[in-house]
C-alpha cells in the first residue's frame, strides 16, 4: 500500500510540473503584450540563501486601467534597476495575472517537479534502495 501511494504522490507531482509548464506556454503563447516600469527593487541582502531580487513592476492594460505586480525572487532580475521599461504579457480576462515577456520559460519548478515525481516512481517499483544491494 506504501508503494502504490507512493507511486501516486509521484504521478500527482509529474502532472503540477506538466500543470506549471502549460500555464506558463500559454501566457507567452495568448498573453497580451504590454510595456511595464520597474517601479521598484528589493535587493535582501540579509537573505543567505537567495541572493536574487525581487521587481514591482508598473503596467497599464488595453483599458488604461493601472496594475502593479512582483516579480519571484531571481538573480535574473539584479541587473535591472528602477525605471527600466520591460516587456509583459497579461491575462486579457485576469490583468492580476502576469509575466516578464523574456520569452522563456521558468524551469526551476518544473525540472523540480519532474524530478521528485519521477523519483518517487523509480522508488515505489524497486522500494527500499538499500533493498537491491542485499544477498537473498
């Protein structure tokens, strides 16, 4: 029984990695383009296990309605600086929902994803690893 959940855990976190691909491809696939402001970034130099930056970027949608939205945490965004324009892409039916139009796709929790699930697969058919090393 152990296994078989285990098996299922592994399923459920290959299907949130697939879920986490597909949002992200369809936002730069459907988003609606939009120039943004970074308007402000937070550097935590306090951090020791992140030392990436978080932007507040400014946008305005087709309707001329005003969004603020933050960006995750990244060392990808520490050479930009406040008052640079950057491109996003917006849900037309979710202006809250949004992304940095760099035209790639985020992969940290995806590989993650993938990894774990395939993991607790490969764990859940041969069990106990130090199981497979022992004389029977």
């Amino acid at each position: 029984m152990e296994r078989l959940i285990t098996a299922l855990t592994g399923i459920a976190v290959l299907l949130i990695g697939f879920y986490l691909y597909n949002k992200q491809d369809n936002m730069y696939k459907n988003g609606i383009p939009a120039i943004g402001i970074v308007t402000e970034k937070d550097t935590n130099i306090l951090s020791t296990r992140n030392k990436g930056s978080r932007l507040t970027i400014s946008f305005t949608d087709k309707q001329d309605s005003n969004y603020d939205f933050q960006t995750s945490r990244d060392t990808a965004y520490n050479s930009f600086k406040k008052g640079d324009t950057v491109r996003v892409l917006y849900k037309e039916d979710n202006p809250n929902y949004v992304v940095l139009d760099n035209g790639t796709i985020s992969m940290k929790e995806i590989v993650g994803c993938t990894v774990i699930g395939i993991a607790l697969i490969i764990f859940s058919i041969f069990g106990d690893i130090s199981s497979l090393f022992k004389k029977r």
